[in-house]
C-alpha cells in the first residue's frame, strides 16, 4: 500500500465501501497527476451508454465504450491507454500505462488497426481535488490506496474493477467485497 499523504500518478484510490457520496460510492479511481494545488484523476469503474462514436462524428466506426471519469467538465474526453510506444505526447503513470497523448494518433492508429481497442480506455469528465482536499480525504481514510495493474485496468470488466481492486489487496480488504452499501442493512 501507498504512503496515505502522497498520492502518485498511477496509483489507485479505492472508495471505503461505506462511501455514500454517489459520484464515487464503490469506485475505483486512477490518479493520473498530484500537485500540491491539487490531484486529477479518472473513475475506471462507471461505464456510460455512450461509445466513442457517439462523440466523435468524424470516427463513425469507432464502437468503442465511454466511462465517466468523474463529475468534473463532463464535456472533456480523456483517455488511458498501454501504447506510449506508438502514442506522441503521452503522459507516463506507471510501467507502460499512459495518459492521454496525440488524439489524431489514435484515431488513426484505432482505425488502421495498429493500435487494439483493448490498449485504450476512453473517459467523459475527471475527477478533481483542490489544495488539500485529497490528503485530507485519504486522512479520514475515504479512500484506500494501492498500486494499478495492467490486468486490473485493460483485462477487466469495469463493473467488477472495485471489488477485483480490493480482492487485490488480500487480508482484510478482500472481505469488504462483501460489505453492505449500508451499514444499517447487516
């Protein structure tokens, strides 16, 4: 597990499962930049009823899932992908994990097929923190903290992203798979 004061790009934020606030109950968040005025970050977990095509008219044959990044500017399009090989202007997180990058690249690489619709993830919206907000949220223990694994972000399926997050961990954590959203409800 992570240092709860210093969050890191490519680390995770896992929601306490106990978490009521319903942009981030049972989420699982990459932190792709931490400053001291702040920490961004993408919810891997909230699939949309959106594809890529339905955003980018240019790209009609692009069928590929839109996730919610967070509540934040719901009109921005990021995305993590696993090619900083292939994509220019990627930001690295961690290992060959990547953030954003040249857009006109990959649509081109998407289409002519040198890049797997498996390598990328596309998201609406971020999730954003101001001066503070984050360290101290990670103080009252909101979140839980852990490293991101290839295989967790590109190899699962994001409605079972939270509870894999957390059967990652082991000990303790894995049984909180089985919490109740209320705790009243046990």
């Amino acid at each position: 597990m992570l240092a709860a004061n210093v969050p890191k790009p490519g680390s995770l934020l896992i929601s306490d499962p106990f978490l009521q606030d319903p942009h981030f109950s049972r989420t699982v968040v990459l932190i792709c930049e931490h400053q001291p005025a702040g920490s961004f970050g993408l919810v891997l977990n909230q699939p949309m009823n959106l594809l890529l095509s339905d955003i980018i008219p240019a790209a009609p044959d692009l069928q590929l899932p839109v996730l919610c990044g967070g509540p934040v500017a719901n009109d921005t399009l990021h995305f993590i992908h696993r090619r900083p090989d292939l994509l220019q202007d990627s930001i690295p997180l961690k290992g060959e994990i990547a953030w954003n990058g040249d857009f006109i690249q990959i649509i081109h690489y998407l289409k002519s097929g040198q890049l797997e619709e498996s390598d990328i993830l596309f998201f609406l919206g971020y999730s954003g923190w101001g001066q503070g907000q984050l360290l101290l949220e990670l103080q009252e223990k909101t979140w839980i903290t852990s490293e991101i694994s290839n295989a967790l972000l590109f190899d699962t399926e994001p409605k079972e992203r939270w509870q894999n997050a957390l059967m990652e961990l082991g000990g303790e954590y894995a049984g909180m798979v089985n919490y109740p959203i209320d705790p009243q409800l046990n």
